[in-house]
C-alpha cells in the first residue's frame, strides 16, 4: 500500500471534526479506507480523433469535454483543434494535450463569448448517477492525476487556471480551489499559485501556496496528488511531485478550511486551460497585448478515490 504523508495530524483533529451549525462530520481515514471510484487514460484508438470523440471517450467514463470553443460553432474558433490524444514516450502511454490560442491568427473565446478570458477544459460529470466523480458533503476524495507545463509557458497577468474544484449547485461562482500559474507584465517572472476561496468572504483563505517558480514544473511531467474533506470546517493536502526524478515541489496540508459551498451538491473538478486576456476583448478579430501566446497543458493518469461516502447526496448548506 502506497504511505501518504497528509496523514499528519493531532489526535484531536483526528476526532470528530465539527462542520458548520455544530454538525459532527467524519473522522480523517486511513489510506486504506479509499475506495477507488473511477479513473480515465487516453487511448491510442483516439489519436487522430476529433474533440466529438474525446469526449464521447471521456463521458464514458465519468468525464466530459464541454467546456471549450469548439462546442460554440462559428461563433468561437470552431476550426481549431483544442483537444487532442498523442503518444508520449517519457511515461510511455497515451495522453490529452489541451491547446489555446490566443494571437492574431486564432483567439479562442469562452464557448462564444468574447470577453476578458478563455476556457478549455473538461470536468467530471455531475449529471444523475455520476456522485461518485464528485465531492459530497462530508466525503473525502482523493484526486490523482499528471500535468506537463511546456517550457516557455507564458502565463497571464491575471489567472491561468490548470484545475479548479468547483460547486455544481448553489453558490458556485468562484471556485473554492484552484492551482493557478502567474507571470508579471513583462514575463520576467513565473511562478504557481495554489489559491483558495471560502463560501463567505470571511472564510477565504485566498493564496495558500505561492511563488512556485514555474521553471521547476516546466517540461517535467508532475505527478499531482490532492486530498479533500468536503465541509465547512474542511481539510485540503496537495502534493505535487516530479515525475522525473522524484523531487517534491510542494507538499502542504490545511485544517479548518472552508471547502463547501452553501446550496451545493456536487463539487466537480476540472482540468485545462482557462485564462485571463488581461482585458476585455472587442471582437473575434482582437488579441491579447499582455504577453500571452498559443499554449498547451498536457494530461492524464486520472484517478478519483473516496472515503466516507456520501449514499444520498443532496443539496447541503
């Protein structure tokens, strides 16, 4: 059985935790109280294949590929190609390489909309019979994946958002966690964020890893690994480790943080590209003047374990 080292805690942690309105909420597990519940790797049969059939692929298997301008027709860079599988000899398997554009050739927007961001990403589904892709109140989920930043990533001013833990329902406008690379106006410096909203503005935590030089991820595959207890009074682990060589970037844990969202069930997680242009865009035929450029993430390796299962979601304050 593989050691994860967020187990570090106080006896009194490991008790009853008291979630929001005095709620007795579940004790930590132990690693072996995971229960694998989904998990996705690209398959050679896609390479060559259009975004249709990724994403047929991918909800077969608890994902989807909604969330991108293709999905908007000619109102969007419908002709562009923003999702696609190739071979990658270093972890010697198939993967998803995720590309936006963002020059006077091609600017993608947000499914049709033009305004001051972009978005490729695909999700975990949230539609009937798909609870266990998701965070349940009171649940613990333990996400595992890999990520390649190229090198040369040129990140926006504002957010360049590689994943975010988001509500389905109720008060789901800003993401309660995201892993979030940055650059300054010029693109002298670099770095990654790991940034955190509450479900009041009382309860945000805001950047809770920072100033991650993005050198160090660059061109490496990372092998991610975050923990999660879905209540008020939550726990959030990540651990970010070079495939390569090994070398731990960053491994942080977090009590008595605010990882639920008033009025939701579901807390899907999400995976791509989605940035900033740094200011609103008048038109298809505009472009970003900050900097940014074509870019793409690759991924894979997905898996999603649980504990403590949640048997009836429904909506929870």
């Amino acid at each position: 059985m593989k050691k994860f080292y967020y187990m570090i805690c106080s006896f009194s942690l490991c008790c009853f935790l008291m979630g929001a309105c005095g709620e007795e909420v579940s004790e930590m597990p132990q690693p072996e109280d995971y229960v694998l519940q989904a998990s996705m790797q690209a398959d050679a049969s896609l390479v060559g294949k259009d975004w249709r059939d990724i994403n047929k692929y991918m909800r077969s298997l608890g994902w989807d590929y909604s969330e991108h301008p293709n999905i908007a027709g000619e109102a969007d860079h419908a002709e562009g190609v923003h999702c696609e599988v190739i071979e990658d000899k270093t972890l010697g398997q198939y993967v998803f390489k995720f590309t936006n554009h963002a020059g006077p050739d091609a600017t993608d927007g947000d499914r049709g909309k033009y305004g001051d961001r972009q978005r490729n990403e695909m999700k975990s589904r949230t539609r009937k019979g798909y609870h266990q892709m998701n965070g349940n109140w009171d649940e613990w989920q333990r996400l595992e994946w890999k990520f390649k930043i190229p090198a040369g990533f040129r990140p926006s001013t504002g957010f360049t958002h590689i994943h975010q833990l988001k509500a389905q329902e109720g008060n789901n406008g800003m993401p309660i966690l995201t892993i979030t690379p940055r650059a300054n106006a010029d693109g002298s410096e670099r770095w990654l964020q790991v940034i955190h909203s509450g479900d009041r503005k009382d309860t945000w935590s805001r950047i809770i890893v920072d100033s991650l030089p993005l050198q160090d991820f660059e061109g490496q595959w990372i092998q991610a690994t975050t923990v999660m207890h879905y209540t008020h009074n939550g726990y959030f682990y990540i651990k970010l480790e070079r495939v390569s060589d090994g070398e731990v970037l960053v491994e942080r844990s977090f009590s008595d943080i605010d990882m639920w969202r008033e009025g939701a069930v579901d807390i899907r997680s999400k995976f791509g590209i989605y940035r900033s242009f740094g200011r609103r865009m008048a038109s298809r035929k505009d472009y970003p003047d900050n900097g940014i450029k074509d870019e793409s993430l690759f991924l894979g390796d997905f898996k999603v374990y649980e504990a403590n299962t949640n048997p009836s979601p429904s909506v929870h304050d």
